[in-house]
C-alpha cells in the first residue's frame, strides 16, 4: 500500500486529474491570520471521496471534523469511528483547488489517538463498556502554539437493556502529541456529565466541534443539542436552545457557557415517529467573541433529508449562563446570530451530513478559502464531500 493515497473528484460528472495541492498557504503573517467578519461565500466546487475507500489498512470515511494548518499547507481530519473499524484516528491530507475549482484530495498520513495510559481506545464490543464503543471522537484542531492536537468526544450514554449496565462515558476536550500520544485533558463542567438518569448531556450531543480564537487564548466548543436542563430537543417545529462554551486554553478551564438558540429541523420525518434533530456540529472562530457555526438539521424520509446553514454569531452580548443550572424559564441574553449561508442555495446535487469546517489558505485574490467536510457515517447510502468557498469579507 502506499503512504500517499489520492483520490479524483468528480466534477459535471467527469473525472479530472489530481493537481498539486494549492500553494498559497505558506506560513506567513498575512496567510496564518483568519477572518473576523464573513459576509458571505462562495461556491468554489466539490471533491468526494469513494465509499470505504482503504487507506494504510484503514477505512477512510465518518469525517466529522477538519483543520487547516498554514505552515506546512496540509489538513487534519478527524474520523468519528469509535474503534469499530479500525483504533480512533486522525488523518493528514492535502485539497487541490484553487479559485475556479476543486481537483482533488491527497490522504498522506493516518495516526491513531492513545488514551492518557498509552494505550489504543478499545473495539466495541471488546469488553462489557464497549459494546458501542468508548467514545464518540469528533472535533481537531491544530494548535500552533504548542504543535499539538486539539480533539474532543461527545461521550457515550447507552442505557440498552440488553447491557450488564448502562454505559455512561462522559464527554471530553483532550490535548494529543501529533503522534497520537495524550498530553492533556480540559475540565468538563459537571452539569455536562452523561448520567442514567435524564440529567447532563444527552446521547450524541456533546461536544461535536472545536475551534481555537485567533492569538490562541480560548477554545470553543458547543453542546450539540441542549442538555436534558436546557429543555426540549429541537423538533419539526420545534426550536431548542443549547450552549457554546469558551475554555481558557491555558488554564483548561471553562470561562464562558453562551446560550444559543437552535432552528427548529426543516421538516417532518417519514413517518412523523422517525428520527430527527437540529444541532450545532461545528464551531469557527472569528474573534475572542465571533464564531462561525455550522447547524445541521436531518430527519428520516424528508426531502431533503439533510439541511446545513452556517451562522455568523457574536457573543459579546449575550449572558454568561455558566451559572445556570437549567435555561428553561431563566432570564438571560442568548447570542446573536446571522445567517450566511444556507447550503440548499449552492446548487450542490446533495448537501450531506456536513460536520467539518475550516479556513484553508487564501486564494489568488486575497480572500480565504474555507473547506467543509461531511461525514458519511460509513453509510452506502451517504457520502463523503469535501466543498471549498471563497469567503466574502
């Protein structure tokens, strides 16, 4: 097998061949600086990867988080597999686009995530807690600063009967070497902890995305969908209200929890008993008070059955609800939140289950680029797409 694997995209239905990696993102002041207003993007092109495609012995796919690092223009990608497949991991690339287009993806590397003794995360159903696996991975990070790894779980909570016992894995923020190896854990607020009981996070909606602020001081992340004390999930018709946290990077310590007000999903399952959610699975920022967030809204036998939306949201304004033990019936001030782009209006064939997002280099204009990902879930019936924009100041 060999350690560089590309892959073509298809583009108007024809395939084009692999170009270089667009050398525009040297590790400059002008080039490592991001954003601080996005007013709109635009559509650059896309690249999918095949289904299941072997990597290095692994199974590439279930992209749920991506970043861009300028000084050596490559992209981590976090693959959501909670040792099912393959041990946790991550993987380096490089996107071939530039201002007109999108050519392709090159897989360079694949490294595996230790747990803090060293050791690999165990294959579900290797012992009694891991029959669904330990951990959900999902956001990464590059932190320049350090040249480690930022990664988060959005932890486990399986309360199936057919279980010795209820499986309750909290969930995390850690700090990894770039080979794999721990070196830290973030402070998890209590009232996030995965519980029996309808208390704290719920299944699967945790900590799905992660982003540094610019000068590197704090960490975002988000609370997928709210916590059983924030209320309700979001529904058809139903919006709900969840959190964006803010850490101090070197403390490791939360300094901020930000109410955020979720859209209601964009239409009703098939049939209505079918499943369905709206949460926050990315997070990017602008500012120490700026974010870009990704909302992704799915539901069973819709039409589409994906939605994806980003948001430009300032916190400056809203209530510090770190206090707040539950946000129904509380008196506080969420963020605000501006529409960007709604990812229907592109004119992509089909919008999936987009879960990364990042900044890339800037093009040949000045402007940035930014990269989404989607995780297909190891699904056949789902793909995985990369989608490259030029961001409009």
């Amino acid at each position: 097998m060999n350690k560089i694997f590309s892959v073509a995209l298809l583009l108007a239905g024809a395939a084009l061949p692999v170009l270089q990696a667009c050398d525009k993102g040297e590790d400059t002041p002008e080039n490592t600086a991001a954003p601080t207003s996005v007013a709109s993007l635009r559509f650059i092109g896309e690249a999918k990867v095949p289904f299941r495609q072997d990597y290095s012995g692994t199974t590439l796919g279930g992209f749920s988080g991506i970043d861009y690092r300028p000084d050596n223009n490559s992209y981590y990608l976090m693959c959501d597999d909670p040792s099912n497949l393959q041990p946790v991991r991550f993987y380096t690339a490089a996107l071939a686009f530039d201002e007109k287009s999108f050519s392709g993806v090159t897989f360079t590397s694949v490294t595996t995530l230790k747990r803090p003794d060293g050791t690999t995360f165990p294959r579900a159903g290797a012992d009694a807690t891991a029959i669904y696996g330990t951990i959900d991975p999902e956001g990464i990070r590059y932190d320049a600063a350090t040249g480690h790894i930022l990664w988060s779980s959005e932890g486990v909570r399986n309360l199936s009967p057919t279980l010795p016992g209820p499986v309750t894995n909290d969930p995390f923020l850690r700090e990894a070497n770039l080979d794999g190896s721990h070196v830290a854990q973030f402070g998890l607020p209590a009232l996030f902890q995965v519980k029996a009981t309808e208390n704290g996070t719920r299944s699967n909606g945790s900590y799905e995305g992660l982003s540094v602020s610019p000068g590197g001081r704090f960490v975002f992340t988000a609370q997928e969908e709210p916590i059983y004390e924030d209320g309700p999930r979001a529904a058809f018709g139903v919006p709900a209200t969840t959190r964006i946290v803010k850490y101090d990077k070197a403390t490791r310590q939360v300094v901020g929890q930000y109410a955020y007000r979720l859209d209601a999903v964009h239409k009703a399952p098939v049939p209505a008993t079918e499943f369905q959610l709206n949460g926050i699975v990315e997070v990017l920022a602008l500012s120490e008070t700026k974010l870009l967030v990704m909302e992704r809204s799915f539901a069973v036998g819709a039409t589409p059955d994906y939605v994806v939306k980003i948001h430009e949201v300032d916190l400056a304004a809203a209530t510090d609800v770190s206090s707040l033990n539950g946000l129904q019936g509380a008196s506080y001030t969420p963020v605000t939140k501006r529409l960007v782009l709604d990812l229907a209006t592109t004119g992509i064939a089909r919008v999936d289950n987009l879960e990364g997002m990042t900044f890339g280099p800037r093009l040949p204009n000045g402007h940035f680029s930014l990269i989404m990902v989607s995780d297909d879930n190891f699904a056949m019936s789902q793909i995985t797409q990369f989608l490259a924009f030029e961001v409009i100041p």
